[in-house]
C-alpha cells in the first residue's frame, strides 16, 4: 500500500521566497542528521521536520513550498506536469521551465493512442524517457520539483468527456495495467517493479483524480460541485481497480484527490477513500489545484475556511495545491481546529517523498546525477515517439484493399482538412514544447512529389479532388472540442466536415482516404457504410511524430495494428444524461448501459476493433483447465454466485490456468499486433444474475509475426481477478454460467458452476 498525493490545475500564487539566499541544492554543504543519506527515510524527514518553527512548517503544504534558508532548503514546487511527455501547465506557473538550454522535450501520442497499441512494454519505456528527460531538467537548473502529476487513470466513461484523451480508455484491467506500467518507469523501477536502488526515485509519479472524476461540464453541472452518484459495484469493478494498478502495484509516491463529490462526499475531505483505501507507507497525496477553496466557497460542505482546511488534512491530504491553505491555516491551528500533529503527520509524508527523489544528496550525483541536456530529445526517445504513434494507430474501415497506397507511382496526391498540416492538434492537451513536429501533410510530402493541399476551401478541396490520383482527408477535433474544462457537445464531426468530406468524395476519381484525429470517438456512420470512403484511419493525437506515422502507414511502410479502447458510440447516445454515472445497463428505464462490458446497443465500432494489412487467425490450441467449480467453499448455495473472499486464496491459486493461442499471419505482410483474450458469459451476461459483464477482458500481449509464420502465446489466467465482478454491496465474487474465452473470432467453451 501507498500513500499518496493527490493533484490537478489552477494554482496561482504563494508564499514569497528569495532564491537568491537559497542554494539550489539542500545538503551542498552544512551536514545535519536528515542529509545522512544513510539513515531511514522516515527517520531523515523527522529530524528535518523536528527542526522547523510552526510558520515553516506552515509554508510547507502548499504547492509552493518555500525555502527554509537557515537549513539551507530550497524552494520546491510539488506541482508538475508529465502525461505524454515533460510538459507545462498553460498560463500558470509550475516546476518546470523550458527558458533554459533545454527548451523542448520529446512528445509522446496522447495517452488514449498509445493505450491503443495494448502493449505494457511501450508504456513503461515512454515513462522512463519521459522520467529521464525531466530529470535531466532538473540537473540543468530547470526545475524546481519532481513531483509530476501523471498518469490520468480516470475511465473514460462517457465518449463526451473532453478528458478521455488524457486517459488510457474504458477498460479498468487495460487501465489498470497502464498505470502500474507507466508509474514503473516514471519512477525508474524495473518494468517487474523491482527499484533499482533501495526506494529512490527517478521521479515521482501521481495517480490522479481520485476518484469517479470524468466530467468537466454538461448542461450547468461542473466538476467542482458535481455529486457523482456512484453505486457500490460499479466503484468496486470499474472506478477504483486503475487506483489500485497505480497505488499498490505500480507503487505511485503521489496520489490527487479529485474535485467532485462521490456520493455527497468531497473525494478530498473523505478518510475513508483517502487514508482507509489508499494510503500506506509511502508516498503524498495533494488536492487538485483549488479543491479546498472549493469545499466551503462552492461547495458549502465545510462551515469555514478553517474548517476546510482542517476536514482535508484530516481526511489525508498532505499538500494543497493553490495559495488557499496557506492563507488560513495559521488561524485554524490558533483556533486549535487543527492538531500540529495532522501538519507533523503531512510534513512527514511530504519530505519523505522529496528525500526519496535524491533531493536531501547535495549536489546531483550518481546515475540519475549524470543526466543532462543531451539526455532531453535524444535521438532514440524521438524515434520512441514515432514508434508510439505507429503501434497505437488504428485501422478502421479498408475497403477492397484501398490502403496501403503504392510508393512506386507516379500518381498524384491530394490532401485535404483542417487537421492536415496543424502542429498543434498532434500533441492534445498538457503538452510541452516538442522536441520537432511533422505533420501528416510534411509526412505525406516524403511519398508523394506532386502534392496538392486545401485547409477547408470546399470549392478549392473538390477542384484537387477532380484532378488527384489519390486524396487523404485529415480531419477531427482539437481542443477547442474537447479539453480540460469542456465536454464535447455531440459526437459527430465538428462545423461543416461531414458536407467537406462527402463533397470531395463525390468529386475524387476512386474512393478517398479519411485520417482522424480526435481524442473521443467519433460518430462516422455516414463514413463507414459509404463506398466513396475506402478507409478510415484514427490516429488520435499523435504527438510529434505522428504525421510520419501516418504517412508511412498510409504507404505501407508500417502495417498497422492498434485496436480500439473505448466504444464508439452512435450520436444517439446523447440522450443519456452525462451525469448519470452508471455502468449497468438498467433496460427497465431504458438506460443502455456504458462500455464493451455492458452496453449492447449500436456501435459505430466496438472496443478492441483494428484491422491489418494482413490477415491473422487465431486459434486457442490449449487450455490447461477448463471447468471451474465454485462449490467447494460456497455457503450461500441458493446464489449463483460466490465471493472471493470465501472462495479463498487456496481455491484462488488452485484455480489459476494457462490458455494457448496459435496466431498465424496468413496475409502478404508482416506486423505487430496486440492479442486480446475476453471471457464472454453466454447466461447471465449484462442483464440476469449479479450483473456480471457480457464480456470482460482477461489479457492481452503483443505479437510480432513474419508472412505466414505462426507464433504461440500464453496467457497466465486467474479466475479470481479476471472472472470477477462485483455484486451490488461490492464485493468480488464470480457468478456460475457458462462461459466462453474469445480471441477474434475464435471461442472456447468453459464452466462455471457451483
Ligand atoms: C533577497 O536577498 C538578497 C540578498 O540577500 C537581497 O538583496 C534582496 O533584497 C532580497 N529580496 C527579497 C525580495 O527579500
Ligand atoms: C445524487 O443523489 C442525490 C441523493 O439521492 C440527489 O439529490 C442528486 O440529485 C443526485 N445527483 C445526480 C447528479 O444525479
Ligand atoms: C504546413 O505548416 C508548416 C508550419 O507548421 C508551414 O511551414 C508550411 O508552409 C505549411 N504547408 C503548407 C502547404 O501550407
Ligand atoms: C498542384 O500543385 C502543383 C505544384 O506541385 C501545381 O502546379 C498545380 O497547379 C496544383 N494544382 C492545383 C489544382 O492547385
């Protein structure tokens, strides 16, 4: 277990501090017990601690920490931003600097492509450049903390959150799998979890927001006073499983409380999520930027400033992030509503984490010492970045075999759409300056020499249309659709797109090309079931390499295989109420349910879907066990279903099996491809029973195959973490039916019986 931090936006301003006093480095010279680098952790944060006058402790929990300079301590800025890459927090000051010899850092796809690609591996190895690079910074005198408030591990529960983008998708295994990959590599742990040095740290990851946050704005309800009503299963099996791949396994220092309410409860001030669920040994947790201010001022849940103060501290919190706390803790503790005990217990867990970042040393040494600015945009994190983009791009409609088109022609090129040639769109939101950008016209301009390009002149698009070879439309969304703070309105494609595709459809030679780039889906029905559109390819926001991603997909230079991690809904699905949180498809009031998991209405593409430029079949040739009888521990035998826990561990661990699946390459190219393993309930699924899901996804493991070459892959399989659900007071149990595992197309029957 962890303790954690919690995180998020708007700071503004803090305590003054003069950095000219201040050395850059704690520890360069005077020698006090909490700069002994060979005492406890703990033991090094209480000495420090044991040191401080009440206003300096005081000047600690905020975001801002201010220099202690008689301890030759200096400033610290908890908050910094890292989702894709090493970033800055627009218009507000935080740890990173890039007015400096470093002034870009490599950028990575947005976080929902690079899910698409299901590979764990590629995950941990963006979060070890990523972690690499910021440290770096920091030894450059670029920084001033290494506290980064990533990953985003919120699902992406409704396709209108305009922070889906941020997030790895709608599954909470794939989610959960993200977060402990990318918490591995951020914080420099081997990708089996090993810490290479004793609990030092690369650099601090944060599991943020905790929890049931996905909701910016919808209709008058905002996420700083929204009351997300969250049933107990729906948070057992789909909200907190990321917190707990990010928290327990991945091991995060930092964990961020978001700013709703779950279930008329501020997640900030709530002991029970913060300490009692997610707390342990190590690590912060921080509000998101402002939250505290929010639980008198907004959300009128404390009685006083003081008072707010005081319930978050209580609850857990360690470090405000904004200027409040800092304005009225002095008078809640005169007033004695907080215990110098509560700022004793969050100094601890502070300094601990900025003792284990290496910051309590002197001056930068050892490995993570020797980092420099040749180590931000080396030539192989950049080459990391355009690698990203291929794996994670998704082939979405290919008709009669339109893509890939031929390098050796002479043909000509026309590319069309307001996403064709904007830097910008490429990185998505919390982006920081890119080490070099290509867009997919730059990258479609290393194929093809006669190129023509319109922006959105329809008159002008349909003239090259009439006289190309070829044309590619890149269109999609940018942030001015869906960003922090804004929630998308609808799900088909934004202003007069639709008209401008169809126009230059009509006008082409031969069937066009659609390029998407988009964070959420996107409803293209009218795309998909049109012949004049021969393929569709979404490469969401593919950070700085992605237009030559795109382009060498497009050519064939690369054979795509990502596949989807969210459902793409039909615009329907805009009747369901944003606020209605609920997973569970409810068929008496009509309500369709969310995800794969459990909505079985019409989908414009499903979760896991991404086709190839070759042909790959799959059959489970083994299964090392394949009946499962939940009898032997069940008391409850009236139920069809049986909890976890009584099951117990010897069951658990008896239970587990190992699953064989052959693919073969029987196309004329050879690929890389993510296979995924799903138990699908052929009984009780999605509507009888506890509620289990229709189909749930067991794992998934990239393969690399030749032309026509087969290849084995195993799957370690545990009934009790991947055939559970939850049942309606939460806990995990498995329902008893029959069931299938599933890969493509390829069933295998087994039994679940009591
Ligand atoms: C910071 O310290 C320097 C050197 O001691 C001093 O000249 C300056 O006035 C101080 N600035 C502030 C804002 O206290
Ligand atoms: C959540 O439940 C409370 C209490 O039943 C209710 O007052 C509130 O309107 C609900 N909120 C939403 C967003 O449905
Ligand atoms: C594409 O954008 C780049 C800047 O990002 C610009 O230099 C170039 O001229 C643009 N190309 C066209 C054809 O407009
Ligand atoms: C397309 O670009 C070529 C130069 O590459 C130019 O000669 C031609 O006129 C352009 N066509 C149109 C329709 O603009």
């Amino acid at each position: 277990m962890l303790g954690l931090l919690i995180c998020s936006i708007t700071c503004s301003t803090s305590l003054s501090t003069n950095e000219s006093k201040v050395p850059p480095f704690s520890c360069g010279s005077r020698s006090y017990p909490f700069c002994d680098e060979g005492m406890p952790v703990r033991e090094r944060a209480r000495d420090l601690i044991s040191r401080l006058t009440l206003d300096e402790k005081l000047s600690q929990l905020i975001n801002k920490a201010a220099a202690i300079p008689r301890l030759g301590v200096p400033y610290y800025q908890w908050w910094s931003e890292a989702l894709h890459g090493v970033a800055v927090a627009e218009g507000v000051e935080n740890g990173i600097s890039f007015r400096g010899v470093v002034k870009a850092a490599t950028s990575f796809p947005q976080v929902i492509l690079t899910a698409s690609s299901f590979d764990a591996h590629l995950w941990y190895r963006i979060a070890k450049v990523i972690g690499t690079e910021a440290r770096a910074m920091y030894n450059e005198g670029q920084a001033t903390g290494l506290t980064f408030w990533a990953p985003t591990v919120n699902i992406f529960r409704d396709p209108r959150w305009g922070r889906g983008q941020e997030t790895p998708g709608e599954d909470p295994l794939l989610t959960a799998k993200y977060a402990t990959s990318f918490v591995r590599g951020l914080q420099g742990d081997s990708f089996e979890g090993r810490a290479l040095k004793d609990d030092h740290l690369l650099v601090s990851a944060c599991c943020k927001h905790f929890t049931a946050y996905d909701l910016e704005s919808w209709k008058g309800y905002v996420r700083y006073t929204f009351n997300a009503n969250v049933t107990k299963q729906d948070m057992a099996d789909t909200y907190q499983p990321p917190f707990k791949g990010c928290i327990k396994e991945g091991k995060a220092s930092g964990l961020m409380c978001a700013y709703n309410l779950v279930n008329g409860v501020p997640n900030c001030v709530d002991y029970d999520l913060l300490t009692e669920t997610a707390r342990g040994e190590w690590g912060y947790i921080t509000s998101d930027c402002d939250a505290v201010s929010f639980l008198f001022q907004k959300q009128h849940y404390a009685k006083s400033n003081e008072e707010a103060v005081a319930d978050a501290l209580k609850a857990g919190m360690d470090v405000s992030c904004g200027p409040y706390l800092g304005n009225y803790i002095k008078s809640a503790v005169l007033k004695g509503i907080v215990p110098e005990s509560d700022i004793d217990k969050a100094l601890e867990n502070l300094f601990t984490v900025r003792i284990r970042l290496g910051l309590f040393n002197g001056p930068p040494s050892g490995t993570y010492g020797k980092l420099g600015r040749e180590d931000v945009c080396a030539p192989e994190h950049q080459e990391l970045a355009l690698e990203a983009a291929r794996q994670g791009i998704v082939l979405l409609k290919n008709e009669r075999k339109l893509l890939p088109l031929s390098k050796a022609g002479k043909g000509s090129l026309a590319v069309i759409g307001p996403n064709a040639n904007v830097s910008n769109v490429l990185l998505g939101n919390y982006r920081g300056p890119p080490c070099t950008t290509i867009t997919p016209l730059q990258g479609l301009m290393r194929y093809a020499k006669d190129i023509n390009y319109s922006s959105i002149d329809v008159k002008r698009a349909v003239e090259l249309a009439k006289s190309a070879d070829c044309v590619v439309l890149v269109m999609g969304t940018n942030q001015l659709q869906e960003s922090e703070y804004k929630d998308r309105e609808d799900l088909v494609l934004p202003g007069e797109q639709e008209s401008l595709i169809m126009s230059v459809a009509e006008a082409a030679k031969k069937p066009v090309v659609l390029v998407l780039l988009c964070g959420g889906p996107i409803d293209v029905s009218f795309a998909k079931n049109e012949p004049k559109i021969g393929s569709i390819l979404w490469a969401g926001y593919p950070g700085q390499a992605g237009g030559g991603a795109i382009a060498e997909i497009i050519f064939g230079d690369y054979n795509p295989g990502g596949r989807l991690t969210m459902t793409w809904y039909p615009q329907e699905f805009m009747k369901i109420p944003m606020i209605d949180m609920r997973m569970r498809a409810d068929p008496s009031s009509g309500f369709p349910g969310r995800t794969y998991r459990f909505y079985g209405g019409k989908k414009v593409f499903e979760f896991g879907h991404g086709l190839s430029y070759t042909t790959y079949s799959y059959k489970i040739v083994f299964v090392s066990q394949r009946n499962f009888d939940l009898k032997a521990s069940s008391s409850t035998s009236n139920l069809r279903y049986v909890s976890v826990q009584e099951l117990g561990s010897r069951w658990c661990k008896k239970a587990k099996f190992f699953v064989i699946v052959r693919v073969k390459n029987k196309g004329k190219m050879a690929g890389k491809h993510p296979v995924l393993l799903f138990l699908r309930r052929t009984q009780y699924g999605g509507d009888g029973g506890v509620g289990s899901p229709m189909k749930q996804l067991v794992g998934f493991q990239t393969v690399k195959t030749d032309v026509k070459e087969k290849v084995l892959v195993k799957f370690s399989v545990s009934p009790c973490e991947h055939f559970s659900s939850a049942s309606e007071d939460g806990e995990m149990v498995i329902e008893s039916g029959d069931a299938s595992l599933v890969v493509g197309d390829e069933e295998h029957p087994i039994r679940i019986h009591m």
